[in-house]
C-alpha cells in the first residue's frame, strides 16, 4: 500500500452500514481519484461484498480469527474475507483485543491468504512487540483518545515518535499508523511528520455531515 495511507474503521456506527457506506466509500473513492492518496476503508461485515465489488479502494475487515476451515461457529477466518474481495484485516483492535497467541494465529492467516495486516497496539512497548512479529503496518492508538475527540497527535506527539522509532529498531520494513482522535489535515501532518506511513480513523469520518469535506480536509496538508 502507497504512502500516505488513510484507514477509516466504521466499526458498527450506524451510519456506516447501508446507504451510509456507500456514501464514505463515495467519498473516499473520490478523494482517492483527485488526490492520489490511498484511502482505505475497513468496514462492518455485511458490507464488506459489496464494498469491495463497487469501489476500487483498499478494504479491510475490521477482525479475523486465525483458523482455517471447519467446525468453527461464529468464528471469521481469513479465507472467508479473502473470498469477499478485502485487501486486508486489523488485528487486535482496542475494541476487539487478542491475547498474544490469538495476535499471531490470525496474523499467520493473513499471510497464508495475502491479506495486508495492521496490528493495532496502545503503547511503545507494545507498538515494538506487534512491529517484532512482522506485520505489514502497526497502528498505535492509545485507547483513552480513541473517539474523545482528542488527537493523539497533539496531545500525544511523543508516543508517536516513540512507537516509530521502536517498530522501526525492531523491523525495518514495518510502516506505522497513528490514531486515536485524528480529524484534521494538521493531525494527519503532524502523524507523517512524525515518521508515520499514515493514520487510522473512525468517527471523525464515518459520523461527519459531510465525509468527502473531512478527508478533503484530512489530506488538505500532505
């Protein structure tokens, strides 16, 4: 995936399933096309066929588990998302925490089906732990930002450029996102100025009147 990189999670906001997703895959798609930045989008379940059958840009699950085929009820393996025509997966999202064991199982089925993987940490020390295991992105959003409004960029610069610096001693082709709070140009820039391949975001996006004017905005400053 090009740098800069935009993730938007719609989790399971209303207003991200339905005509609603449509309308941020619209947007996004878009921006994309007049701007050249990658924009992603990882939205919820349901959506995932369609999004990746109407829209050009990346898609990612928002989970899986890290099983193949069989007697696994309720479980979201890698192959299935694969068949759905999603170009990636998070794992271990604040809201959907892993142990470190389930962290590696689904990261090895990433890689056995191509997916692109972004390991989503809180801290350095885990920022370094998720960057050891070899992933293509590692995301570092301190929970306690995450949809308050406040951006880790400006509140948190330093972990940021301490989660850059430890993912990058520990393997030096993994990228970095930033998120938690992100909602302008000036975050976005400050995130890449910082060493990161991009950001991950959600309600900033998925909940605005206007998507298309937030990521115009968003990308406004790289």
């Amino acid at each position: 995936m090009s740098s800069p990189f935009i993730l938007i999670n719609f989790k399971t906001y209303r207003e991200g399933v339905g005509y609603g997703a449509d309308r941020i895959a619209r947007a996004a798609q878009s921006v994309m096309e007049d701007t050249g930045i990658t924009i992603g989008i990882a939205p919820t379940y349901t959506e995932l066929r369609k999004m990746a059958k109407h829209y050009t840009i990346p898609v990612f699950a928002q989970h899986i588990d890290g099983i193949g085929a069989g007697a696994h009820t309720g479980h979201i393996p890698a192959f299935m998302m694969k068949m759905e025509g999603v170009a990636g997966t998070l794992i271990n999202h604040s809201e959907r925490r892993l142990t470190l064991a389930e962290i590696e199982a689904s990261l090895r089925a990433a890689r056995t089906e191509d997916l692109l993987s972004v390991i989503c940490t809180n801290n350095v020390a885990t920022t370094a732990a998720g960057a050891a295991l070899g992933p293509d992105y590692v995301a570092i959003e301190p929970p306690e930002l995450i949809g308050s409004g406040i951006s880790v960029a400006k509140a948190d610069p330093e972990i940021i450029a301490g989660s850059v610096k430890a993912a990058l001693h520990l393997n030096g082709s993994v990228k970095v996102l930033a998120g938690a709070g992100i909602q302008s140009g000036e975050c976005v820039k400050i995130a890449v100025d910082l060493g990161c391949a991009g950001v991950l975001l959600a309600s900033s996006v998925v909940k605005a009147e206007d998507p298309e004017a937030v990521l115009r905005d968003l990308v406004s400053k790289l």
